[in-house]
C-alpha cells in the first residue's frame, strides 16, 4: 500500500466520525498536521507517523466533547436524521387516516352545521391523541434501536492484519479503503425506504380500509376493503413484523453508509425473513376480504366472468401466488443488486 493512499484512508476514517458542516476544515487541518509531521520527522514512514497518530475513531474524539451518551457521536448524527424522517411519515400518516376515518368513511348522514361541528371535535380529537401516542411510539423505538447498536458497535467491529485478528492495538494497515462513489449508500436511498415503510404501516395500522375501492352513493364515499378486517388483528402483526425487519436493514445501511459484507448480510437476512412472512401471510393467512369482488360488482352493477380478469381469481391460490412471486421477484432483484454491489465496490465494514 503507498503511503498516499494509507492517509488518504486514514483521513476518511476520521473524517467520517465527526459531524458534516466540520468534515472538509477538519480534513484541512488534518493533512497539515500530518505534513508538518512529515516536515519534522523526514527519517519516519506515513505508517509510523499514523500509529503516532493513533486510532482513527479515538483521534476524532479531540473533535468533539466526549462523554456518556445513549446515543453518541458516532450515532447521532444518523440517529437525528431517522428521527425526523420516522416523525415526519408518522405526522403525516396520522394526519392522512385521520382525514380518511372523518371525511371519507363517513356515515353520518347529517346538516353541513352538525357535520362540521362533529368533524372537528372528532378530527382533532383523534389527530391530536394520534400524534402524541405516534410520535411517542416512534421516538422510542428509533431511540432503541440505536441504543442497542450504541452499546454494541464493538463486537460488530473486525480488524485483520495479514489474516491475524486485533482486538486491542490499532494499526495503520487495517484502514479499510475508501470506497468509492458507487460503493457509497445514498441517505436518499435509505430515506425513500424508511418513509415508505412507516407510512404504510401507520396506515394500515390507523386506516387499513384506505386499501379498497371506493365508491360515492349521494353525499356518502364508501369504501370496499381489500383486506379481511374480520381477521385483522391476525394478519397485521405478520405485516408489520415483515416491515419492521425492512426498516431495521434500512437504519443498518444508512448507518455503515457503504456497500460491505455486514450490509449485504443484513439485506440476505431481511429479504429471506420478508419472503418467509410473505409466505404466511398470503398462504397460511386468509388476507383477502371474501366478499370484495361480490361487493364490487354491486358497486359497478357488473360481473366478473372473464378468467383474463385478474378479480376473477379473487381469494384464491392462484391470485395469492401472483402477488407471492412479484413480491419475492422484488426481494430476489435487491438481493442480488446489493450483493453485486458489495463484490465489485464494498469492503469489509469497520462500524
């Protein structure tokens, strides 16, 4: 390894450990210190100028004010980022069934004066409960899950030199590469998962007969539920624990931030126990409402009879079947994108 590139890594393994807004001034100062080292010492090697240095992760320390944390430094900043995001989808899910569950669904029949009056009292009664419950809900399991990778970051963390494992002296040969563009995970990326993820949950969870048909008789919107709201209470944990497992691999690659083994691991393990519990729920689990197509057909003053039309195969095997592939077909084609990725940019990770 030459010399340029071991400090090039070196200055990446601290770099990344302190906040944003300081990183470029304090790369800055960093390549100084280690030329003025350079200067003053021309008989020593980068490498031994490094271990002079010392430990990447503890020399950022002298960055930033170091004590106890729940969530410290090294997590914060991803830490604050999910926690926005997971409010922000909680805050608008909420709002959005809470709009579905008094607009929408109705049943009401009564004078523009009454309904209004009872559309505020219980719009915001339930909105402001919601947010307050939601938003409690979600700050506590963010805050879980990174206070349980705040303590145990250490045992994720694997040093090898020529094939020789250190757990106590930091070396500057186990400075894993910098990775490059196209190894590095976009926060846009995790951002788009995390967000989908939470509001369909908090969706199914506040309003799950927003998934149907809707149809308007007079003044009054009804709607046909896809979903079997008779079984509810067995089918939503098995959705929402598939969901969780996503969301916990979303956190895990907006966190190491780069395509590596732990990364193509952790999506192996969330996209298996997904198709698992997609299993469950399409084939164990009776998902689909009974009586959809027959209300559906009231509705359009029609009948399904063509076998070209999906709907005539409603709440069947074969209708679960294709939902099944195109779900493990999706889960199939991100597994292989991020093991793809992984071999031809990643690294092992250094968390």
């Amino acid at each position: 390894m030459n010399p340029q590139e071991l400090m090039e890594r070196y200055l990446y393994e601290v770099t990344r450990r302190v906040p944003r807004s300081q990183r470029k001034e304090i790369e800055m100062e960093l390549r100084e210190l280690i030329g003025d080292m350079q200067e003053a010492n021309e008989t020593k090697s980068v490498e031994e100028l490094l271990l002079e240095l010392g430990d990447p992760k503890e020399f950022a320390k002298k960055y930033r004010d170091e004590k106890q944390y729940l969530i410290g430094p090294d997590y914060y900043e991803d830490y604050s980022f999910i926690l926005k995001i997971v409010l922000i989808s909680i805050w608008i899910s909420v709002l959005v069934s809470a709009l579905v569950n008094h607009i929408f669904l109705s049943e009401a029949a009564i004078t523009a004066a009454d309904y209004a009056k009872e559309f505020f009292k219980g719009f915001f009664r339930d909105l402001i409960s919601n947010l307050i419950t939601g938003s409690l809900g979600g700050f506590g399991a963010v805050t879980l899950i990174f206070a349980i990778m705040e303590r145990n970051h250490i045992r994720f963390e694997q040093r090898e030199r020529k094939g020789v494992a250190i757990d106590s002296i930091w070396h500057p040969s186990t400075l894993p590469p910098v990775p490059s563009d196209k190894g590095i995970i976009k926060r846009s990326e995790t951002a788009v998962g995390i967000i989908f993820i939470l509001i369909f949950c908090s969706l199914l969870i506040a309003a799950p007969e927003l998934f149907g048909y809707y149809s308007k008789e007079g003044e009054h919107i009804t709607s046909i539920c896809i979903f079997n709201l008779d079984q509810w209470g067995k089918i939503l944990p098995v959705i929402l624990l598939s969901m969780g497992i996503g969301l916990i691999d979303e956190i895990i690659r907006l966190v190491i931030g780069r395509y590596c083994n732990a990364v193509a691991i952790s999506n192996l393990i969330a996209n298996c126990a997904m198709i698992l519990l997609s299993v469950v729920a399409l084939k164990v689990l009776p998902i689909w409402n009974p009586s959809f197509v027959s209300e559906l057909e009231i509705a359009l003053n029609r009948k399904v009879t063509s076998q070209t039309d999906l709907l005539y195969y409603w709440n069947t095997d074969i209708f679960s079947n294709i939902i099944l592939t195109i779900l493990i077909v999706i889960s199939l084609a991100e597994m292989g994108v991020t093991l793809y990725k992984t071999i031809r940019y990643g690294q092992k990770a250094t968390v």
